[in-house]
C-alpha cells in the first residue's frame, strides 16, 4: 500500500485546545480505517514561526515544513476555533502564505469548535470559501462541536462522535479513490481506436 500523508492542522493558538482534541479524534478516525499514519500540526506551536513571514517569499525553516506538509498532503483536516465570528486569523495566515496551486482537488475536512451554537455555520460560510477559493474538494459532513460537548478537553458528545464517524467515512472515500491505481483503460487507448 503506498503511503498517503494525512494531515490535520489546528488553527487554535491555545493550549490544551478543544479544536485540537477534535482534529485529533478526527485524525485517528480516518487512520483506524485507512491503516495511514496522521500528523497533527498545532498553531500554538507554530504560529510565532509563520508569523515571521510576511510573504511566502521569507517564510524561515521551520514555518516552510510546516507549509510543506499541508501542500503535499494527501487528505487534509482543518479545524479552527471561532473568533469574532470567523475561524482565527493565525488560520489565515497560513492559508495566505501556501501555494495555491497545490491544493486542486485536494479532500479537506473542516471542523470548527466555538462557544455558541449560533456560530456553526461559520463553517459553511466562511471555512468552506477559502477552501474553494482554492478548488479543494470540502467533504460534505463538517463538525462543530461547542463548549457543553467537551467534558475537560474530551468529547463527551455522542452527536460529535457519530458526526467524526461520518466524517471519517467520507474521507476514506477519497484516500480509496487516491490510491486507486488507473485503470488500463484510463491510459491506454480504447480498443475500437487501436483496431
Ligand atoms: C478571541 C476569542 C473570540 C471568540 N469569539 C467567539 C465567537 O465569535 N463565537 C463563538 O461561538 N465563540 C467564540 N469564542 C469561544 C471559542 O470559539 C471557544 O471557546 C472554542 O472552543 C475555543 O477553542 P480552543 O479550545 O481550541 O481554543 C471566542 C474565543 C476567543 C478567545
């Protein structure tokens, strides 16, 4: 089986973080299915970093693997906390200084935690278009997960737990598709043509 890079970031700047705990059990749920290792990438870690660079052109060390590993991964998970009624700004910034063109048809989940119900779907309307913007393949099933369904940095939810099911379920999905040798047919002429 080739190896698939699957990767999730998590765009809180705090530590213990409850998107972490999210991104991570997401991370977990798509490798128990897919036998791929995951890496989680922490913007309470790495944020100092990348907020150095201004521009991909001065992005230092450090800040450029971070950047590698969400270019070259094959399934990304990408969760935020809501702030001010959008995902992080630290968030952002990363997405500003990638390249863009590394992102085309890449599957994506999106998570968001937030401390108020009514902001879920900050997922849909601000998450989901940045995605777009560049023409990464969002799976359908998002999850927004609030305060009340974390029990000391656990998800103490079940509706979260099925909704992470789910969403694992879809990424798996893509990776199966991904990994998927082309078919003789894909490559080759069709035989009326040869004939
Ligand atoms: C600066 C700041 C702004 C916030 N703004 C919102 C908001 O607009 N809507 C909301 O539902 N929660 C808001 N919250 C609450 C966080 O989204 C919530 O506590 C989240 O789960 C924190 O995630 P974390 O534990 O991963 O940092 C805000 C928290 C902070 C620190």
């Amino acid at each position: 089986m080739t190896a698939l890079s699957i990767v999730g970031i998590s765009g809180s700047l705090t530590n213990p973080s409850r998107t972490t705990v999210l991104v991570d059990a997401i991370l977990k749920a798509v490798a128990e299915r897919s036998g791929h290792k995951t890496k989680l990438l922490k913007l309470s870690d790495s944020a100092p970093a990348l907020f150095a660079a201004t521009s991909p052109a001065d992005v230092g060390k450090d800040a450029r693997q971070f950047l590698d590993l969400i270019e070259g991964a094959d399934l990304l998970v990408v969760g935020t906390p809501v702030y001010r009624a959008s995902y992080t700004g630290a968030l952002k910034h990363v997405f500003d200084l990638v390249d863009h063109r590394r992102f085309g048809s890449k599957p994506v989940a999106l998570a968001a935690t937030g401390g108020s119900p009514l902001h879920g779907l900050v997922i849909e309307h601000q998450l989901r278009p940045l995605f777009g913007f560049l023409n990464a393949l969002t799976l359908p099933t998002a999850v927004y997960a609030t305060e009340g369904d974390f029990s000391n940095y656990a998800i103490g939810s079940s509706a979260i737990h099925e909704r992470i099911e789910r969403v694992a379920n879809e990424a798996l999905i893509q990776l199966t598709r991904h990994s998927r040798p082309a078919s003789p047919d894909a490559v080759s002429p069709p035989k009326a043509v040869v004939a």
